[in-house]
C-alpha cells in the first residue's frame, strides 16, 4: 500500500492539492521510499497547471515523528553518505509552488524538518514540535540545526536540540516557529482558506515571493534586495501583473491565469 495518500483537489477545488502520510502504525515516520514519494506527488503537482497551492499532513497523533529509527538503526555512516535522502531533500527546496504544513500532534526530528522545509506551518493547538535526535544518540541531520536555529535564533534552538525538549503549538507560535495555530479539529479547513488566499492570487507573483523569500535564508541582506528587486521587475513580463493592477484600478476582481 502506498505511504502517501494524495487528494485532489481538496474540498472540490481544483486549485489545492492535499498529501496526506499515511505510515499511522509508527506515526508517519520517515523513511527514504516515503520521502521519495512525498517528493515524487510534489514534483507531478508541482507540474500540474491548475494546482495552485499544496497542504501536507498527517493525521491526528502524528505530522510524522522523524526519520524511522529501526530503519535507521540498522544503517552505517556510507549506507547514509550513499543514500538518496539528502538528494530528495534537495528536490522538496525546489518545489515552486506555496506547500504549508498542517501539523497535528507530533512533529519530531526529521518530521519537524519536513515540517520546516514547507513554506509555513499551521498547527492544531495539540500539536508539538521537537529535535529529539539528542535522545537517541545522534543531532538532527536535515535542517535542525540549520533551519531552527534561523527561526528561532541560537539560544532557544540550542536548548530544544540540546534537551530534546518538545514545544507546545503555543508556544511554537510565539516564538515564530509557526504561523498560526487553531483548534485542532478544524485544522484542515484553516489550511484550506488559507490555501484558497494563495489559489486566488497570481501564480507567477506568488512563485516569484516563495522565490524571494527563501533566498532571504541564504544571502546577505544587499544580495537579498537586489534578488528581491530583479524579482520585481521580472513580475511586469508576466499577463498577470497587467489583469492585476488593471483589475484594481477599474475596482473588479482580478482573473489571473497564470501567465
Ligand atoms: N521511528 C520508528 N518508529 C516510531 C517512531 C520513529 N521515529 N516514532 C514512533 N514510532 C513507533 C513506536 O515505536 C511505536 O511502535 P509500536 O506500536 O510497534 O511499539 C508506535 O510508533 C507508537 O509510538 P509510541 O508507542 O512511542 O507512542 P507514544 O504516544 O507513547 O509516544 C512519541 C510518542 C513521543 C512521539 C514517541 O513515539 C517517540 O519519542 N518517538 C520517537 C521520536 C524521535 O526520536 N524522532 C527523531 C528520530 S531521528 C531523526 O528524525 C533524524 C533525522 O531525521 C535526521
């Protein structure tokens, strides 16, 4: 049976795609073949025209509770070193369209960095999100270390790694590890309204923003802006850009097609 169970389109819109995990029996952890799998339904939906945004979940125990330890307690350093994973992790950064994270109940370890690598989380208030890799032996090796401390700078991600502590969906929220949390029963339609927004704007424009804004990770904050700014220039080549402003300006609804 596959480990991942695709909807589309969620709640009859075409526009949103919904990837649920689906390994319930070890709370969706990770190993390679699902990965390759998530990254597979996301490479064909991110192919796919009228997809415009992607909701990633798992079920109510479990976003995924990170890499599957029996898996990986039988792997040396070369079976890790020659192993896809870091190459699949590679082609998930390179997703263009918006991908959000449902999270409820528990994102751990590698399930936490899933989580992280989407472009933003919402969280059921159940949930919680930890770097427990410190208590099986080994430190986060796909973003941990990374990613979490970007987000939450040293001295809280230092303590979290260090202490495997989990944090709460509150808690994740006010430290900015997240974008909202809501009742955890009514997580999935959140997403969806949140995932309608994105559906109904340019898609050029958006992909042209997760574009932007994820080289904020990377460069300095000059390189940044000028990213940022030929980005902007780049939107005027697109049909959408014109429906856009021309919309706003005649005070009607803008219809863009992406293009
Ligand atoms: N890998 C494999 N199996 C896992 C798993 C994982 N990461 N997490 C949970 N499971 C399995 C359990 O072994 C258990 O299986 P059985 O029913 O066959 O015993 C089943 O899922 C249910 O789990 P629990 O009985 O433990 O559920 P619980 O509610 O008591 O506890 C939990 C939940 C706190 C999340 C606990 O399962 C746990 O601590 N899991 C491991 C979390 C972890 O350490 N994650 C990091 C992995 S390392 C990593 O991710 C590194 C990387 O990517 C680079």
């Amino acid at each position: 049976m596959s480990e991942l169970l695709t909807t589309h389109p969620y709640n009859n819109d075409l526009r949103v795609a919904l990837l649920q995990l689906n390994r319930p029996k070890v709370l969706n952890a990770l190993t390679t073949d699902l990965l390759q799998e998530i990254v597979d339904e996301l490479r064909r939906l991110d192919d796919l025209p009228e997809v415009r945004c992607i909701i990633l979940t798992g079920n109510d125990k479990a976003f995924a509770a990170g890499a599957d330890i029996l898996k990986m307690s039988q792997s040396n350093p070369i079976e890790q070193l020659t192993d896809k994973r870091m190459r699949l992790w590679k082609e998930f950064a390179m997703i263009s369209k918006p991908i959000i994270a449902a999270v409820n109940g528990f994102a751990l370890g590698g399930g936490h960095e899933l989580a992280m690598a989407c472009d933003f989380v919402i969280a059921g208030d159940s949930a919680k999100f930890g770097q427990p890799e410190i208590n099986i032996g080994t430190t986060p090796g796909a973003g941990g270390t990374q990613r979490l401390t970007r987000a939450l700078g040293k001295s809280k991600a230092m303590m979290l790694a260090l202490t495997g502590e989990m944090l709460s969906a509150m808690d994740a929220y006010e430290c900015n590890l997240i974008a909202r949390v809501v009742p955890a029963k009514t997580l999935l339609q959140e997403c969806f309204e949140v995932a309608k927004k994105i559906a109904d704007k340019s898609p050029i424009a958006v992909k042209l923003t997760k574009d932007s804004i994820n080289k904020s990770q990377e460069l300095s904050l000059s390189d940044g802006l000028e990213y940022e700014r030929r980005n902007f220039y780049l939107s005027f080549a697109s049909a959408d850009q014109k429906e856009g402003m021309s919309a706003f300006l005649e005070k009607r609804a803008p219809e863009y097609k992406g293009n």
